[in-house]
C-alpha cells in the first residue's frame, strides 16, 4: 500500500544521483565517530555506551523508572528501534498514542544529532517527553508548521526532510484529543512533550464496530485522512487516480462505517474510531 509520504520519499529516490555521484560525495561528506555529535558537513555517529538514547518508564511517580538503554548500529535502525520500543512500552501501560507520530518524532531527533536523548513515559503511557541537548527549537511557531525545516542534503539520506514530520505528528494526535508540545531543555537543547487526555473510555470501553472490513481503497483512503488532516473527493481522487465520484462513494462509506466525519466544508477527517482501526492495520 503506497501513502502521500511514500510518493514523496520515492519522488526523491527517482531525483538522486546515481550511486556512482553518490559515492563521490559520500567520499568528501564525513561521519563522526561513533559517540559524538555531528559538525556541520557530517552526519552523526551512532551514540552507544553512556551516550546511547534511553528510555525512561515510570509505573508511578514514587519510586525510580526503569530505564532501557537503546543501541543500534546505524541511524536509521536506530530510529526505528526507538519508535518500536517506546510504542511497546507505551502500549504496555495502556497509552494510546499512534506509532505514526513516535516515528515522526524520533526521526527529528536526527536535527538534535541524537545527543542525550532521554524518552520518558509517564502518565499511565498518556505522556511522553522526548528530550535532547541538540541546537533547540528557535522558532516554535514555524516548526509545526509545513514546509520549515533545517534538515541538510546529509540528513536527507535518511529523513524526508520536507518540514512535514512535526505537522503530521501534531494534526493525527488533534483527532484523538491530544496535544504535541516544545519547550526549551535545561543545559540547551529541546523536549518534546506528547499528552493525551486522562483514561477517559477508550477503545476498551467503546469497541469498533465488529467485524468491520475495508477494501484496499478504502484503506488508503483512511491512511491519505490521517496524512493529509482532512481532504475532499477532489483531491482523494487525484491521489488516487480515480474519479470524483468514486471517492465521494468511498467517503460516504466510511462515514457511514463511523471511521470519518464531515468537516462541514465537503471535507472528512478521521475520528477516533478511523485512527485505532488504521494502528491495528499498519
């Protein structure tokens, strides 16, 4: 299945240079040792050892969180092993918040070149700071905004690095109550705070719709939802490639399913229900 961001990361495979360019360029971009924070010009080393990224669970507030020390050997499955192991531990103590967004937020860890990463689950899973002693975040308004990014040409080999992460990230915890916030970090650096609401009835309490069954348009009509915030049939259908009335038909569907809601103005958004659905998909 092929989402809005997988156009976009294959839109910029098809506009790379060949291997042979970028072996040349590799040969004069350097990478830091492994441990120590990149300059500019270099793309990070893996952080191991004392600098290795951990991860901090609280079960309660009055006794010491247990603490995971995650090691990798290269970037990017560091990020996907700290996404993995914060949704798990997450997921552990009945947190709700999606993948999509730990994922988005650990790959902008690469902008803090991983240095002292602390993620802390608290809350029941509800909340999650992540926090680092990279440059910080100067201008808090236009980080979550799309299109604003300080991502270099280096950490495009291994992020997007279209200013579209933190947006995403903001827009799909909206649908379910929550909010994604940045302060500044003590000593420098950033920490990023994810809260949704307290307990409050939940998938537990308040089930799908059983046996509920999607086609594969369907689906990526629920995925381009959560991507894009909210669409009309017009701009589903030219993702799509299908006509406008079809995807008005796929729209209806799903609203009558209970996985989307009109926004009044010809457009959908997921609820809720849409959003775990598409978690117990992907």
């Amino acid at each position: 299945m092929e989402s809005f961001l997988d156009r976009l990361l294959a839109d910029e495979r098809a506009a790379a240079p060949p291997p042979s360019t970028r072996a040349a360029a590799a040969a004069v971009a350097t990478v830091t040792p492994s441990g120590r924070p990149g300059l500019a010009g270099e793309l990070p080393g893996v952080p191991l050892g004392p600098e290795a990224p951990r991860i901090a669970i609280y079960d309660t507030l009055t006794s010491p969180p247990r603490v995971i020390a995650v090691e990798e050997e290269d970037l990017p499955a560091l990020i996907a092993a700290l996404a993995e192991k914060t949704y798990h531990y997450c997921r552990e103590q009945g947190g709700q918040i999606p993948y999509t967004v730990l994922q988005e937020l650990m790959e902008n860890l690469l902008h803090a070149c991983f240095r002292d990463v602390v993620i802390t689950i608290l809350d029941n899973g509800q909340t999650i700071r992540i926090s680092d002693h990279g440059p910080g975040v100067d201008d808090k308004d236009r980080a979550f905004q799309p299109g604003f990014t300080t991502a270099t040409a280096l950490q495009r080999q291994i992020i997007r690095g279209v200013g579209s992460g933190l947006p995403v990230a903001r827009e799909s915890l909206q649908f379910l109550r929550g909010v994604l916030t940045v302060d500044d970090n003590l000593g420098g650096g950033a920490v990023f705070t994810i809260k949704m609401p307290a307990h409050a009835p939940g998938p537990a309490t308040q089930p799908l719709a059983p046996e509920v069954k999607l086609t594969m348009r369907q689906t990526k009509v629920l995925v381009l939802l959560m991507e894009l915030g909210s669409s009309g049939p017009t701009a589903l259908a030219k993702e799509l490639d299908i006509s406008s009335a079809t995807a008005f038909r796929e729209l209806v569907v799903l609203q009558d399913m209970g996985l989307i809601h009109s926004l009044g103005d010809g457009k959908r958004a997921l609820r809720e229900e849409g959003l775990h659905l598409l978690e117990s998909i992907l």
